[in-house]
C-alpha cells in the first residue's frame, strides 16, 4: 500500500456473542432428536474424563474459543483450558486445549468442537501459509466475498488470525466495480463516474480491470484502489509501474501458492485469493481421551 | 454390502424448505445494511440482461435449485433455467443455467448464489472422483458428520449428488462405538453390551476397531457393522476375511483419492471419507453477464 | 425382540439446549405485552415464598428440570430443588419440587411451568400404565409420530421416562413402508425391493402389512422388521408364528389399555401406541404457596 | 353472563401468519436431515395421488386450513381443497379435505398434516361436547391456560371452533387474582383493593374465591366477576343467589362432562375447563390414497 | 375514571427475558461484520476505564436495566451500576449509571445502550411532561398502539416509567369500535350491538364517537368507555356532561402540550396522545469516559 | 467535499426481504393471541372496502412499499396501489395509497402499516426540511448511528429518501476515533498512528476534534475525514480554512434548524444531525375507509 508498512496483526478476539447462535445451531443440528445415543448407552454421567484436542498437522490456530462454548454450552462445569490462543501456531502433536470433567459432555460436543477449531484453523494456516510465500514482499494477502454461507463473520476472522486481511465484507462495505458492471455502463470511464455521483463520503471505490488499456481509462478517473484481474506477471508489473502508487494495486484471479510469490514481486499492495475461505482444507484434529474415574 | 448390489444413485431433490432460511440468511448477510452500493450505483433499475452460470472446470453439479432460490428471492420476476440437474456433470465452459430480467438484483444475488452452489457442486465433484477410483470394486463412499456447522443437510444431499451414500447424519440416528467410548467402558466387548442393553428397535450398531484382536472381540457380540480405523490394506483384508461377510465393514482414517482403490480392493463395504465434506475445494464457477436494454 | 430381554430402562437426561428456547417461547406467550398484570399488581417486589409443586393425582414425572428451568429463566435467583427425579413415581399429594424465593416470578412462572410439567408427566403416566399391563410378557411399549408439533424430542422423551421406548424421530430415522407406499409401488414385494435399492447402510427397513398373506411376501424380501397392522390378536399370534423371530414384529392400530395384554400375549416385540403422545391426560398438579416474608 | 344471551358463534379464521412458522417448524422435526426416506424410495417424482382426509370417528374440525397449509408448503402445486370448514361437525368416515397433486409430497406431509388438524379437532370436539351437555342452560364452556407451550393461539381457536369461549389468553389481558395472590395479599378485601390501585381502565377484575365467606368479601370490593373454586354445586347455587346477577359468576376445578350439567344447572355464567385443552383425546384421523397414474 | 382515585404509580421492573433479544440483536446490527475497528485498533485489551451514563438534559429515566444488559451482554465482567432507577427524574448533567472494566467492550456497546435508554427516557419524559400539566385533574396519560414496530412492549413500559398508563397492548386486548368498524357496520348502535354478540366475558368495550348524536347512541348500548375524537373543548364538556359517569371517557386526537390541560378541565378520565409514543425526541445522554490504566 | 459536486439524489428501492420479516413480527406484535376482536366482531368476511392513506400533514415519504407489504401480508388477495413513489413529496391532504379488498385484513394491518410509514416518513420529511435549509450550499446532511434498535436499515433507507446521506451503517464501517479513544490513546497524533497500523485497505479514517489544535495534530497524519464536534461558527470557518479542502470536513454536535445554515456558510462538507433519525416526529398519516359493498 502505498504508505502504510508498519501494518501489524495483533488479532483482536470476537465477542462471544457473534458466534453464540451458531454453536448452538450446529450442536442441535448434530443431536437431531434424540441426542448423543452412544454416548449415553455406554458412558455413564458419574464417568469423568480428561480431554486434549490435539493438532495432528501443523496449523495456524483460530477458533480455539469457539471451541471451548461448544463444549461449555452442553455443560457449563466442564473446565476448558486453551493452550494455544487463536493467531498462534500449532506443531503436530501439539495440544491446542485441555477439557476437563464428565464424560458424556465432552464427547457430545467433541464433533461440533471440532467442526468450527478445524474449518477455521484450515483457513488460518492456508492464509499464514500464502503469506509466509510472500513475506520478502510489501503485500498483503486479502480474502474475498466466496465464503461459506452464514459463517462469514467467522472466516473472516480465520483470515486475520492467519495473517491476512479482509476485503469487503459484503456487498455495502465500500464499491467495487467489476467486469459486468462495466458492460452495463458501456465503459470503465462511465461506469466510474456513475459511481461518483452516487457514492457516500466514507466509501472508497475501487474498479476491476483486465487490461493496461483500461487501467489508463481508470487511473483517469477518482478511484481508490485498481483490481488487476487475471493478468499475467509481466502485465501486471506494467501495471504497477503504470499506477506508480497513485492508488492501491490489487492482484486477483487464480493466484495460488505456485503464483503468489511471483506476483508478490510485482510490487502489488494486495493479493486476493478466494482459495483461502472457499477452498482451504481443514485443519486435522483430534480429541485425545484419559478416562478419570467414576 | 453383504447383499445389497444394486444400489441406484437416483437422487431426490431437496424441498425448498430445507434451504430457504439459509439463502436468505445469507443474502442478508451479503448484503448488509446498505445493499449492493456498486450495483445501485452503476446500474439502472430498468437495466436488463441475461447471465449464464458457467463452469470453468468441470465436475458434478449439486445446488442449482439453490442458487435459482437466491436469484428469485431478490426479484420473483427473474427467469431461472437450470440446464443441468444436480447429479448431472458438466464440461469445463458448460452453461449450468440461464437467469433473464433485471439487471439489478442478478447482479446483487450473483456471489451468494455462486457460494451455494460452488461449495456443494465442490463436494458432489469429489465425491463422484473418489467413486470413480473404486468403481469396479462394491465399496461405497460414505461421508462422516465432519460438515460445515449450519449446513450439513445441505452437504450430505451434495455427497449423494456426487453418488456417495450418507453415513450418520447426527449423533442420534446410528449408535457408533468409538475408540473413546471404549476407554470409558473398559473394553469393546463391554462397550457393546451396554449399547444392546439401552438400544430402540430400529438402531443399527456399528463399533469401531483399531486392531485384529478388537474385530474378533466385537464379532462375538451382536452388532451390524464395523468400522475399521486406520488399518494398512493389508490389515485391512485380513478383517475383511474375518468378518466374512457376516456384518457390514467400514474403512475409515485418513482415505485420499492416492488409496482409495487399494482400499477398495480389499473388500471393504464402505469407505468412509470426512475429505470429501470438510476439505473439498470449490467447483470454479463465473457468471457471464450479457447485458440487453434498458 | 429376537436376542434382546436385558433392557434396561435408564433414563438420560435432556441437555437444556434441547428446550431453552421452547420455555423462553412459552413464557413470552403466556406474558403478552403487559406481563402477569396480577401479580405485578397484588404482590410486592420484596414479597418472598415458598412454593411447593403437588402431584394431586399419582403418576411418573418427567420434565422437573424444565420446570425449573422456566422459573429460574425469570429469576435465576429462585431456588429449584427437585424431591422427585425424571421416571420416578409420584403418589398423589407428593411434593414433585420446591421452589424458594421472590414470589413475583414464582408466580409469573408457574402456569408456564405447569403446564410443561403435567404434559409430559401425563405422557410419562400413560407409558407406564400400558407398560404395567404387559409387564409379563417381552414386548416394549413404543411411540409414534403422532406427536404435538414442535415438540416431539420433549415427548419423545418423556415416552422414555415412562419405560416405553422410542421409534422413529421423524420420517428419516428408519425406513417405514407404510400402505399408501405400497399402493404406489404396486405391491409389497416391490414397495420392498425399491426401498433396498435406494437405503443407506446403516438404516432398517420396516414394513406395515395387514395380511397374512402380506406378511408372506414380505418375508421373502430383507427387512428388518414387520409392522403388525390392526389384526385381531388371533392373527397376530399366527403372524408372530409365521415370523419365527427372523425379524421384529410390531403389532399397531387402536391398542388400548384394554386390549394390550391380549396383544403382547400374542408375543410380539413390539406395541406402538399413537395414544400415550397424542391423547394422555396432563398429570393433575398444583402449586402449592406458602407466603413467607416481606 | 348476566345481559348477554344472544352470543353467535361465527368462527373467525386465522390468517395464515399466525400458523405458518409452527407448521414449517413441525415439517422440519418430522424430516430430520434426510426427508422421507421410505417415500424418496419407493415413491417416483412422476407419480400422483388423489388423498383424502377421512375422520375415522365423529368430531367437530378445527385447523383445516392449517392442514391444507402443510401440504402446500411442501408443493404450492397441490390442490387441496376443505370439503368441511373449521366449527362444522364431521360424521365418522366423511371426507374432510381433498389433495390431488405428486404423491411425494402429499405422503411426506401427511403426519405433520394430521397432527395438527387431529390435535384441534380433538380439542374442538371436546369442547363440543361438553358444550351440549349444557346446552339448555345459559352458561358457557370456557378454556384456560393451561395450554400446549407455544400452540396457544391454535388451541384457543379450536376451542371457539368448538362452541366454547375463550378465557384469559395470557397473564397480562385481564386481572385474575388466584388463591396465592389472596395469600400474600393477606386476605380477600386486600388483594382487590391492591389490584384496584394499580389496574388500566379497560382491564377487568375477577377474583378466585374458595368460600362463600370470601364471595361476601369479594362483593363488597368493585369487581367484574368470581371465580368459584372447587365448589360442590349446592355451594355454587348459594353463591350464585349472592351474586345475584350484579357480577359474572365463573365456575371453575375439576369440571368433567359427568358434572358439567349440574353446574350449569346452578345458574353460573361461565364454565372453565382445562381438560378441553390440556388432556383432549386427539381425534381419530386417516389419510386415504388412491394411486393416480405416473 | 368514574370511581378509581387512588391510582399509583408503582413501576414494575420488566424482567430481562422481554428485552435481551432486542438488545443482541441491536448489537449484532451495530457491528456488522468486522466489529468495533475504530476501538480494535485504538483501545488495547488491557485499557480500562470508568464511563459514566449523564443526562446532559433533565428528563425521565426508563430503560437503565436495559443499558446495562447491553454492556454486559458483551462482557459480563463489567460492573454496571445504576444510579438512578427507572421512574426516576434526573436533573442535567446528573449521572445515571456508573460502568467499570474493560475499555473495549464499554465503547462498543456504547452506542446501543444509549440508543435504547435515549428513546425510551425520551418517551417516559414526554409522558411525564404532559401528566404534570393535569395533574391537578383526575384525567390519566394514555399511550396508543403508535408505536415502533418490535418495540411496544418497551415503548408502553417507558409510558407507565413516566407516569402514564397504557391504553390496548394490540388489536386483541380490547374491543374498540373505530369510525371506520361504525361506517362498515352502518351506524353506531348497530356497531356496538354486533360487538356484544360477540364479545368474551372479560372484555371490555370501548366506542369511538365523533358527535354527540353519536355518543347518545352509544350510551343507549352496553357499552364501557367512549372515546371522544377530535372534539373541540366545549363539545368535550357536553360530553362528560352527558355521560355523567356512567362509564369512561377519553379524550383523542391531536392533543398536544398546548391543550392537555384545557382538555383534562373538561373532566374526562382519559387522555390519549399518540404523540408521546411516536414522535417523543429522545433524551440527550452521553457516556463519560475516564480512562484508568493499562 | 472536495471534488465531489455532482451528487444526484436517485433512490434504490429496498429489496423487500430486507423488511419482511419486521413488518411481519410488527403484525404478530399488534395481533397478540386473539387477533383483531373488534374487526372480527363488527366486520363480515364478505364486507369490501376501499381505503386511502393520507397525508394529514404535508411531507417526504418513505416507507410506501413497506406499508403495502403489510397489508398483502395478511391477504394477498388485496390490491395496494402507490400513488406516491418513497422520496416524493405528499401535500398535505393528498392520497399516498389506495387499498381495495376484503375490509377486515385492511382494518386489522392499518396500524401496522401506518407506523411503518409514519415513521418512516417522519425522517424523510425532517431530513428534507434540513436539507432544503442548505440547498444553496454544497453540505450534505448525514445521519449518525442515532437510530432506533432493530430498524436502522430502514431509517437510514429514510434519509436517503429524504435527500441526506448515510454516515456509518455501524461500527465497522468506517474507523472513526472519537474523543474517548483520543483518552485512551494519550492523544489525537498516537490515537490515529494506531488505527493506520491496523486498518483495511478500503477502509477510509475520520477523527473528531474538538478544537484547532487537535486538528492541526490531526491534519499532520493520514487522515481522509476530520470531525469537527460542537464547533462554534466562527471556529468552524477557521477549521475548514485550515483544512483547506485536503480532507472532508464534518460539522456535527447539536445542529438543528435553527443553526444547520450558518453551519453550512462555514463551507463544511457535512453536517450530521443524530436528530433527524432519533427524534424525528412521525408524519400524520390516516386511512380513510369506504365501505364498498358485502
């Protein structure tokens, strides 16, 4: 970005009460009618155990938290204590959390627990993983809007505990102005100015573009940031140099840990890769047991 | 299956009140509080166009009823023709659906309806990879209840789309003897004698084993299937061997598509895959925008 | 059934998860806007009590913790203690709980209580009295889905405090061919053989058949069980003679407290009544109000 | 009611708004996560049904609309039509509604469907009845609340569909100061005056009196009407010649239909009842199906 | 109000299950997506402070236990201490609630605190302002069903916080014959007549009049209260004349600062005024902040 | 704002999945458990009507669509027709809508319908009236995060229909250091340098200052908006000389009709008044009915 390089990542931890309804939601959905039929034919309430969650890849932790008031909402005596905070990285083997108390609780809520700590911690060391490829560089790796549905408050978080940062957050959150918008205007200069007329005083605007010769359009116009879509490394250096840092430069379009250096080196403010939140593999976790005694 | 070869992959549409609450939930949710600034920017209400949902890489399709929802949810007037049903696959380029009418709301219900759809038809596509690889061998894939919190209806419907069959939906509708249910209970011979004792009628029981000695344990007791964890293929055939076709038999643990026929070709019934729900990338998909008149 | 004569009737209890909200909804309804308008106005804030919940009529409690629940939602300061737990028994005059405390929310609480309490003690009362009449005999007292919208899992629950058991959840739990399926299919044979061609691995199949000669061709299928539908017990025996345990049967259709003996003599495994969920009286209960102090 | 003798019992229908969520409620309980398996199985999409609702016994209908409402939320494309509107008695096998459309979604709604029309049929019919009882007599059959949690406004339609009248529908639409009030208070006089104090003007007053000592001391005070606890029906006449018209004189505790006539001999104006709602048997219904074509 | 002098003002606290969903929900609408990014990145997690709730106008306070539900609603931690209860006056510049702890969560809840204590004190003291100006007349302050919609319940409390009393919660909670029921029904009399034959027994029934014609008319029915519409003073007059007693009246329409006390000296029992309700401004509050330590 | 003088004032409708479900919980709100009695008791199911909304006073309206939701919600049945469009202006005395149909749903929505409306319009109609005090000067009016909890999409929907411009929609919209974070930080220099270290790309910075100073210190970072807050005239002029069109300049803290002109004189670019959505009066709308015909 032009002059901002002192960025830093202190994670701030979300409220409980954004992902409340949620855990709750998918510990209902995992009971259905009757509840955990194993569990309560095998283990019995007196049973009491000790529980580490354990990263059995290396990861970049999120949603540690998440995790515990899963575990906490079915029994709120259950003692979980995390080991490693969200924004942290986890070595195989590591233990993430210990959970301690009545048995039947505990692996009630393991598979919710460990639905939200590994679809999180997935996108946290995708993210840190992109961005270590890329740490020579000034730019940042940003997610996009392709999150899944009615998580994305959470997976954007996941993408700042990796190292990352959020693009919009939604449709509202400042204007972008893609290709099809451009075909509706009949131009990138029209469809810029349009913009402008409507726009409030708090809102950048940022415009898509596929080629140097709409870039020029652009850059003739007020904007506040240029998505650079699909441009091969050569152009996109053109580009670059084209904007010399008049606004934000963002790279965008199939940029994966094969690329990302390469387009790092450009010398690009931001790399947007939806891969990081629609497509990241889950963390691999498991819940170790010590049974206790009755 | 013991005796059970003709299994047919048709597959039931879901009813519309299963994902209604969740696309609107997730319109809001992309919305915001100030809606598509861009689009109400840019494009006239009396702007339309016709757009086609198109695949950029091929794979199976699941969740185009979805996203028809979310289009129409914005504008009823909006015409969606799906042109490949779910379960259907499609060629990379190939046109999932056509949507005619105003610009607008096309526009502003484009990601989320993409977001539904990408993530399921990722699902189906892996799910049908992965039963590609074992295609001449009986096993069935099977998914796990390692599902995105709030949407595990909806990816279970993507798995048989992707023509895998559903193992558990929730912690109530099979009773599963896990290895941490066996600590507890001291032994899987007791951990199946209490579930006998507690069990309804219709409830099949499945225990899982981590070794040759538990099998031969386990089959001394009434049970309906076993599941076995993390077993070499070579392990693997020998408890094929020993169940004899007595119970149903489930490999499960770490399965990719590298192992999946060796697996297979044990003799397996089913392999269960927690991947192909919690780690499947999405299905690329683009929306081409034509725009009409205003 | 066949192998099974060592149930236990252990009941576990309900997480609070399953029915906060349920409490929360009632006690809202029975507030309106203007909240208990009485009370408000007869007693003082700083009036205290103690309350004690009556059993007048004797029977089999379930739901003593949502009774408490519901008082303690309105003041978690109120002291719940239960006297009586979940499938106990109460005689007629027996203190069910004591609740301790300010007397505006005992109040303000009581009938949303009451009414949680005697409906599902109601149902709890029914399910033991039919399971007393066949006590001799092997066959289990079973629900259905007659059940009172939006609250099934609580009833289902209390079916389970009476020493019934449970059947089907909902229509995903266990396949049931019912008549209307075979009109459709044709017959029972093939409304059979379509269902085992579509099933997962880890569900029963269950057949409704009205005949003898039903029965017979049902037999030559792979099922599960068979339901036994509104025969005459002398039917009913010869069904059950037929079966030779190969499968479970289940005998249905208008059986009462008058006739259940005669049906579990016939030795079938199970008796599914409609009634105990849709027709059981509410258990006559009271609170009793003891002023203590302002 | 001392000068109100012409009541009509024109039934209002609901609008739909205040069914809809329990019904679609009520269609998710019964799918669970997989739907109707057994109808997905043996049921093809292309075949049609004709069904029709047939009262198995005689009763008085309330919630056909509501019915209807099920099925259509599944398929708008059902046709259903009322061949008997809620408050009109059915003679035991008489077709009740008609549903012509697919065949899956008429048999995939059938129990929710049902259950909801029998459990407001039953209280409908219950209410009927013991609304004949005492049909000679001026008095009104009236319901309480004690009610199904969160299906209040549905039972106290049914009990209006039924001939009955509605009481209070929650703690804040009138003033009912019951026994504990009195306690607290510390007597009759008290309680009154402290309500008088505090009431809004279109609020009416009744008080719970046990004996004819406190109906002389409720009388003194300016009320709207008495509740006449438990009285044995040579104590109600009593005290309906003290009341003598001047206030509207409730009968409530332990009405069956063996006692109904007697009560209403004594002259009182009203007759609560909480069995209508609390413990009315469901009415006894089945669907007819007859297969179409495919 | 024909024989009700000794009203008193007593305010009933609402219990927190009336309003904490409002107040999460305003929450949640307050950070959208990212949260409080001004406080992230300013405030450390370790900040804390002591704010004070001031009244920078004198007004009436309502809504104090609300306020700190949302503070706490994001940490229960904070220590919230009301300083002045709701019913209370405070002068300007007085301090209404002290918070304590974390300075992170008391910013961001700031804003959705004082917007429910602003609105609803600012209700509560339009309230108050216009009962002082007839307090020397026995007419009482009546709010109307113009309220903002999903916040009646709140809205009236803040009326009675303010020394009013409320008039119908909704459409249900009293018969209230409007101009346009007298144009649908034909005539006043003929209105009234259709409502008494329908009417339950703990209802009452209130008729709105135009002229005085009209209003003997209604006086020759049953009825209990007459509310006088947009009548000029001297009309007014005539009208208590008229009714002398024999049942409420309440004056309507228009009423402002100006002329409630001309319209109280007319004797009337009730003085309804939309106004206080639906366009009260809120009361001018601020959040003192004093920073503690790190 | 500095080069921004071609603002046009077009204003998108809201898409109604953005109010559904307030005007429906707004309705249940209004109906309670009984529905309308009045409407029930007086009106047939077979009496029409016509009705028009009217303005009673002249004024900007908002919220046209909302209304006729409400009164489709209840009967689809019933034809709404605009006769205004959100945005125009209503002379007083002049017809928003006409409403034809079944006379009962349109008497039982009219209040709902109406307060959506009412208050709605209010703000528009106060918006406009400042907006038209600066019509001869570039300021804009903006609206605050002063909105009412639950309904602040559709107030700030209300200011645009009155031709001001959104603030914030929340506190992640925008970073906004405010005079408590400047506490915290130690100053308006450090409380800036923090938030550049943390922000978004898109995110855009205002500071609010209270005096010369403070904004010379402001000025001296990367700022792109400065709030200049309780500012005299004559200081306002000096500040926006010293900012010299470098950044926006908003003039906010108890700007009212009064004053909003000489605050504009000074050349700010803003001028944000909390007053215009938290204390706005709602516009004086009502139905006027006639009956049609039964």
């Amino acid at each position: 970005m032009p002059n901002d390089t002192t960025i830093t990542t202190d994670l701030t931890p979300l409220y409980p009460i954004l992902y409340q309804d949620a855990v709750r939601h998918a510990l209902l959905e995992d009971f259905g009618g009757r509840g955990d039929i194993t569990t309560d034919a095998v283990v019995s309430p007196d049973d009491r155990a000790t529980a580490r969650i354990i990263a059995r890849s290396p990861g970049r932790i999120a949603g540690i938290d998440i995790a515990g008031f899963a575990f906490c909402c079915l029994d709120p005596r259950l003692q979980f204590e995390a080991k490693l905070q969200d924004g942290k990285d986890a070595a195989a083997g590591e233990t993430l959390a210990i959970i301690k108390g009545a048995a039947r609780p505990i692996l009630s809520a393991e598979r919710t627990a460990l639905n939200f700590l590994a679809a999180l911690s997935g996108i946290a060391t995708a993210t840190r993983d992109i961005a270590a490829l890329i740490a020579a560089y000034p730019a940042r790796v940003v997610c996009t809007r392709k999150t899944t549905p009615g998580l994305r408050i959470l997976e954007k978080y996941a993408v700042r505990a990796g190292g990352g940062f959020n693009h919009r957050f939604g449709l509202d959150d400042a204007l972008l102005i893609k290709d099809n918008h451009i075909v509706v205007a009949g131009g990138v200069s029209e469809a810029i100015q349009r913009a402008r007329r409507r726009i409030g005083h708090m809102i950048k605007v940022e415009v898509e573009v596929d080629t140097l010769d709409q870039l020029e359009l652009a850059l003739k116009e007020e904007i506040d940031a240029v998505l650079l879509d699909n441009m091969p490394t050569s152009v996109l250096s053109e580009a670059v140099r084209l904007v010399n840092r008049r606004v934000i430069t963002e790279a965008s379009g199939g940029i994966s840990a094969q690329t990302a250096e390469a387009v790092a080196a450009t010398g690009v403010d931001l790399i947007s890769i939806g891969w990081i939140t629609h497509s990241a593999p889950a963390l691999d976790l498991s819940l170790d047991f010590a049974y206790e005694f009755r």
